[in-house]
C-alpha cells in the first residue's frame, strides 16, 4: 500500500499547479467574449440598426440576409395540433415538470431564468453549458414506456406528433430554399455515369443527407414568465429591450441541420398594439426572436414578432453564420424546440459500449470485491481511466445532480443509470488494482513511471473535478433541497 500513498499523495502538489492553471484559463478572454468587447468598443455608445414589421425595408432585409429564416404563422398550423401542443405545456407546468438549470458559464455557476425539459429519443441526452440534460421519452413506436400519469404520457406524445410535423415542414422548406439540389440537377451533375444507376445512387445520398438534417431527435421546452424575474438582461448591440435568452449559436447539433421552434404566449398582462407605442423599434410586450450576422456591424439585425401558435425554422447553415437572441414580451412564454442534437457520444447506447470497453481489462473470473487485470500495458490503463473519467463526471454526476427530477415523469432512467453506476464502481476498483499491481517489484521502473505519470494526471483531473462537483452541488439548486439527493448516488460515495 506504501506506493499507493507516495503516489497519491503527490495529487496536493499537482492540485497548487493545476488549481492555478484553471484560474488562468479562467481569465483567459474567450475568442467570443473578445469578439464581443471588440464590438461593444466600436460602438461605443450608439446602436447598431435594426428592423421590425413596421419598417418598409423589413422584407427586403430579411429576403436579402436572413432568408434561411423561415417563419411559419400560426393560421398555417392545423388547429387540432395546437391544441394537443399548447394543452400539453401546460399539463408539464400543472406537474411541475420544468426546472430552472444550473449552467456554468465563466467559471461561475447561474441558475437560468428559463425553466426546461427535454423530451425525445429514449436514452439520448443534450449538453449545453457545461450541462447535460436526459431525455424524458416520447412514445415512439415499440417503445415501452412507463410515465407518471396519464396527463404526462399525453403530453409526451403531443410533442411527439410536433416533431413529425416539423419534420415534414422542414423538408418542405428546404426544397423551396433549394438548399437540396433536385434530382434532374443531381442526375446532370454525375458525368460518364448510367441515367438510371447514378439517379439511384444520388436518390440515396439525398435521402440520408436530408434524414441527417431533418430527423428532430429531441426537443428543448422552455418557459418563462417575465413579471416574475426580477432582472432582465438589456440587449447590449441594437437596444432591442429586455433579452429573455442572450446572443448565442445553439450548440451540440449536427452539421447544417435545421431548429425549429413553435412558440406559444399564455394568459397574461394585456398586449399593446404597435399603433399606441413608439413608431420606431419593436414593441416590448410581444415576444420576439433577434437575428444578426455573427460579429457584422454592417448588416442590420432583425427583430421577428412571435404570437400564440407561431413556429419560425432556422434552415441549413443559419445557427452558425447568425446568432439569435429571445426578446421577452409581457406575457408568460412557452416554446418548444426541436434539433438534431449531435449524440455521438450522448446515448446510453455509447455510455455502455464505453464501459464495456473499460472493463475488457478486467478478468471474468475475479470475485465481486476483487478485480484481476489482464494487461498492465499504459495505453490500456489509460484509456481505462479515461472512460472512468467520462462516466462519473459526464454521466452519474450529472444526472444525480438533478436529484429526483425526471421521476416527475417517468423512472425510465432509474434502471440503467443504476446499472452505470455499478459498472462505475467496478472502474474504481480497477483503480486501486492498478495501484496495487504497480507497486510490484516485477514491473521494470520504465513502464511503472509511464504508468504512473498518465495515472497521475487522470487522478488529478478526477480529484479536481470532484471538488468542482461539490462546490457546484452546494451552490444554488434549482430543483431541489440537498437533503433530498439520492444517498448511494457517486455525489455522496465518492470521496469528495
């Protein structure tokens, strides 16, 4: 045991350094918040221009700037899915379903003004900001699922028939945008080929690349209520008022794919025409989505009024040559948005291949409580701890930090991340068998100090992040008292 210790207790001393290391990656200004002082500098103190309906130059700018912008009407919705939709938002509000997120941004914790769930593909998962949501599942077809209550299930599947017509709308829109080239033009394009046999090779490139951008797999719901938050960012570029979400690319999607957002205003302070405010600018009781051209000072910006039932789609490469921001109105907001989240390492699907991976190294026939390795190899032992890494921090932690939150729901999660669990625990006996095992005389010093020096830095990183964790669990939570979290959860059996 006595190396297990001198190794162990070299982590303090590599804790100073790497301590101090964060704190000056902290303050290291990130290329976007440069680009934006950069902007806030040449503006000094006037705005950038922008549009609204009322302007006559509106559509122009929008056709000429923003035509990947598709806003789709209430009217043009049929009637009975707005109804299914809109009753289901408020059904998840009734149970409490929505919870404000604790994100970390700069180094800081923040509680979200918008309280989310996310709904879709059974086992997939989304991150932003440092923070991982899991899917409450809707019902897909051959998919067994337990909710709650009836209400819940209801809920589920209405957002489940949105996504499917969003979908269609979506291939739709982008035909008319001709960001997907038509088949004669397909068909022209390949030289030397048969008719028949390129025009079936390209029907099938066309299918997969369009099922790629188009296939919602998950979808974000957000609510706010503006009479309840007491502070509300002021957009800083254009003065557009108060922002309900700040500037920002939506992260974590696949390549060129498409986000679609249906919105949907309830009951609230009275709305006030555009004709009893100020001719210039937008009105600040209406909900509106801002669009800009990333980091241009030319271009003006646009500003889209969103009413009760209307959906608006953000095609092809938008999300990432634009920035949007959501302007609050008076009223309480619901939206709901779909996106083909990039879930290549998001799914318990990749979680468990993981593992499973990890654990090869681990002989079949060891006991419950003890673990043999088959290999002392360092790219063995590395990637094992690697992967040791990923689960407790991407996973467990994330999900038991939420506390009891998707059991609102449904307990659709509980079996396999109790299972994740177990198999964690097996990662950290591995752990101290490698601590063991290296403190044996039979290994030459050179493959114990390659060894040690990858085991080191990955203990390092485990010991400072489990730090990071704790500090995090008694910061703020949004959606529960501490005393209430899950007491075999690794937030409690890790040594913190």
């Amino acid at each position: 045991m006595k190396n297990r210790y001198i190794l162990l207790s070299l982590i303090p001393c590599w804790l100073v350094y790497k301590e101090e290391e964060r704190h000056d990656r902290v303050r290291e200004v990130s290329p976007s918040e440069a680009q934006k002082q950069k902007l806030l500098k040449e503006l000094g103190n006037r705005w950038l221009p922008y549009l609204t309906p009322k302007d006559t130059e509106f559509h122009q700018l929008w056709q000429e700037n923003y035509s990947k912008l598709i806003l789709r009407e209430a009217s043009s919705i049929p009637e009975l899915l707005h109804k299914e939709v809109q009753q289901a938002f408020l059904i998840l509000r009734k149970h409490g379903c929505l919870f404000q997120d604790l994100v970390r941004i700069k180094g800081k914790n923040l509680l979200t003004p918008v309280s989310r769930l996310l709904i879709g593909n059974p086992g997939y998962t989304y991150k932003y900001l440092n923070s991982r949501l899991f899917t409450v599942p809707w019902p897909m077809e051959g998919s067994n699922i337990k909710y709650s209550k009836d209400e819940i299930f209801a809920a589920c599947r209405a957002f489940f028939k949105l996504n499917d017509y969003l979908r269609k709308d979506t291939i739709q829109a982008l035909d008319k945008l001709h960001l997907i080239k038509s088949k004669d033009s397909e068909d022209s394009a390949v030289f030397g080929m048969v008719p028949e046999l390129s025009k079936n090779i390209l029907n099938v490139g066309h299918d997969m690349e369009l099922k790629k951008r188009t296939t919602y797999n998950l979808t974000l719901l957000n609510y706010m209520d503006p009479q309840e938050m007491s502070y509300l960012k002021e957009e800083p570029y254009f003065g557009m008022g108060k922002m309900a979400v700040s500037w920002h690319h939506d992260e974590n999607l696949v390549e060129r794919s498409t986000v679609a957002v249906y919105s949907y205003n309830c009951e609230g302070p009275e709305v006030l025409d555009d004709d009893e405010l100020s001719p210039e600018g937008r009105n600040p009781a209406v909900w509106h989505v801002g669009l800009k051209i990333a980091w241009d000072i030319k271009t003006p910006g646009l500003a889209v009024p969103l009413h009760q039932g209307d959906c608006y789609l953000m095609l092809d490469n938008l999300n990432s040559t634009h920035q949007h921001c959501v302007l609050a109105g008076l009223q309480p907001r619901f939206s709901s948005t779909h996106r083909v989240a990039e879930c290549s390492a998001g799914t318990l699907d990749y979680i468990f291949k993981q593992c499973h991976l990890a654990l090869q190294n681990v002989k079949d026939d060891t006991e419950p409580r003890t673990v043999h390795l088959r290999s002392m190899e360092s790219s063995v032992i590395k990637q094992g701890e690697e992967i040791h890494n990923e689960v407790e921090f991407e996973w467990l932690r994330q999900f038991w930090f939420h506390g009891h939150r998707y059991k609102k729901c449904t307990d659709w999660w509980q079996l396999p991340m109790s299972e994740l669990e177990g198999l964690w625990k097996k990662m950290e006996c591995v752990t101290n068998a490698v601590l063991d095992e290296i403190r044996k005389e039979r290994w030459p010093m050179e493959q114990k100090n390659e060894i040690i020096t990858d085991l080191l830095a990955l203990l390092t990183t485990r010991q400072e992040l489990r730090m990071e964790w704790c500090m995090r669990l008694y910061s703020s939570h949004p959606s529960q008292d501490q005393s209430s979290s899950r007491n075999s959860s690794p937030c409690s059996t890790v040594n913190s």
